[in-house]
C-alpha cells in the first residue's frame, strides 16, 4: 500500500502535458537581450533574422529599447526583422 501512496504523490506533483509545453514555449521565446546575445555571439546577421523569423519573440521596441540595440550593434535589418515579428504575431 505504501508504494501506491508514493507513486500518487510523485504524480501528482509533475506538471501535466499542457504546463510543459507552456514552459517549452516560454524558454523558445526570444527577447531583445536573446538577439544582442546572437550578435554580441558572432551570428551572422541572416542567420539571426531566421531565427527570429522562426520563432516566437516578445520584443520591446519603444525609441530607448532601440536605442539600446543598436549601441550592442545590432544591425538596422535584425530591429526591422524584430518589428515584423511582432507584427506577425498579434
């Protein structure tokens, strides 16, 4: 009896299919500190547009959020890659 007790509780303490795929999504999304990471890294500027073409992202784009990417050099094609993302998106 002991052992289906402990099988119970282990059970129900992992999370089902929709709470790991919601965690999965969640750690694929890209972000702006995800793209500066991808430049700062040495990617090139095409393979970093797919990427964000690919994936979902979660962007701020307001005029200091901009202003910060482009100081990390990101590149003025990656930012407007980042925008239609955003655009695709909603």
């Amino acid at each position: 009896m002991k052992q289906a007790s402990n099988t119970q509780d282990a059970e129900s303490t992992r999370p089902d299919a929709a709470e790991r795929t919601s965690a999965a999504g969640a750690a694929d999304m890209l972000d702006n500190d995800a793209v500066v990471k991808m430049i700062v890294g040495g990617l090139k500027e095409a393979t970093v547009i797919r990427v964000i073409e690919a994936r979902p992202g979660d962007y701020v784009l307001i005029p200091d959020a901009v202003s910060a990417l482009k100081a990390a050099g990101v590149p003025q094609s990656v930012i407007a890659a980042m925008s239609a993302r955003m655009s695709t998106q909603r």
